[in-house]
C-alpha cells in the first residue's frame, strides 16, 4: 500500500468546524417522524442527510462545557482483509486530530477529565469489510459518538457507510480505501445531524454553562484555510 503524510485533510476539519457552527436553537421534539428503538437507549431520528443519526431524547448535549476526546478505532468484520498497522495509524490520527482542531479553533476546552459537563466526541471507523473479490461489496462506516463522561451513556450516534470500489488495474485496495476515507470524511453531514437533534434545546444546568449552545448559536465560525 502506498502510504501518504499524515496530514488532516481540509474536508475533515470543515466537518467538524461545522459540529457547532451550524446548530439550531430547535428542540429535539421539533420532527414528528417516529422513532425507532435502538440499544443504550437510542433512537432512530430520521433526516435528510446521508446515513443514520440516533440521539438519546432527552440528551441536553448544548449544557455542556467542555470535550474529552479519546483515540479513535478501526473495527473489522469478521473475515475482513486488514490495513498495514501504519495506515491504521495514519486514518486514526487524522481522525483524532481533525477533531482537536476544530474543537479548539471554536474555542471549546479539551480536557482529559471527565466531568459533570464535559462531554466524549469520538470519531472512528467500523464494520470495515476489505476483500479484494469483485464478486463482495467492500465497504467501511465511519462514526461519530458523544457520551456522557460521567455515565458513560451515549447520547448521539451518527453513521454514514460508504462502498470501497474493487480494486482494478490501475488502483490498488490500499488506493480505494484510501479514496474512500478522504471521501467519507468529508461529505459527513455533523452540522444536519446537530440540527436533528436539537444542539441548542437546552441551554445550561447548574453547574454547566451550555457553552456547546452558545457556540452553535454563533452564525459563523472562522474560516479553515486550504493552504
């Protein structure tokens, strides 16, 4: 597999760039589609948006203040080719600090404590499924998850999975997982799925501020350069 510098692309910090900028003030009641039941106490929230979000009801996520943001993880389906552990590396940092940046370029605290108002962001990659056969539709998901740090309750799952295309003369697997990844990260729609679910339907609970309500009331975020 050809492997490349780590570097965060520009997509992935515009998707969570746009995790706060994009929120709305709505509650989570605001849709009258039905909900379906999911285990820990999710539920399926339909949106126009690629792939799946699942929120718990009453998830207050606009109370909190402050974000722990563990490592990111590979999941492979049972029988699955695995990557080179150095590109396992590079995907799982470039998650990692897609995130970081973000986070601190919207001026939110990153703390390695949990706490009453801090709140677990993770992104990672499941169901990874690589086979190199025409004849088997590869394929991975990526995912990001809010927790509760305290609980350890989820309170907001969304998953969008996306086809790795077979490998043909001219590309390796390692290309179109590659491909793949950069695509995937990039068109993930986290300011939709904050929308659906409501960021800004709490404000604050003592002791908490809502400083993740008042950052998604903020119109407009400062700008990523590509450069």
């Amino acid at each position: 597999m050809r492997m490349r510098t780590i570097a965060v692309p520009i997509g992935s910090i515009l998707l969570v760039s746009s995790f706060l900028g994009c929120a709305s003030s709505g509650g989570v009641g605001d849709t009258t589609a039905a909900l379906v039941d999911l285990d820990e106490g999710l539920v399926l929230r339909p949106v126009a948006l690629p792939g799946r979000l699942y929120v718990r009801p009453d998830h207050a996520i606009g109370t909190y203040d402050r974000f722990l943001i563990p490592e990111s993880t590979i999941a492979y389906q049972d029988h699955s080719l695995r990557l080179p552990e150095e590109a396992e590396i590079v995907y799982l940092a470039m998650l990692e600090q897609s995130l970081l940046d973000a986070v601190r370029d919207a001026s939110i605290e990153v703390t390695k404590v949990p706490g009453e108002c801090t709140l677990q962001v993770q992104m990672r990659l499941e169901d990874v499924k690589l086979t190199k056969s025409v004849r088997d539709e590869d394929s991975m998901t990526l995912v990001l998850e809010l927790r509760d740090t305290l609980s350890g309750s989820p309170l907001l799952r969304y998953e969008t999975e996306y086809p790795v295309p077979s490998p043909d003369e001219d590309d390796s697997l390692g290309e179109q997982v590659s491909a793949t990844f950069d695509r995937m990260v990039a068109e993930m729609e986290v300011s939709g799925a904050l929308r659906g679910a409501g960021l800004g339907a709490s404000t604050s609970r003592p002791p908490c501020e809502g400083v993740l309500a008042q950052r998604g009331q903020r119109p407009i975020l400062p700008a990523v350069s590509a450069e």
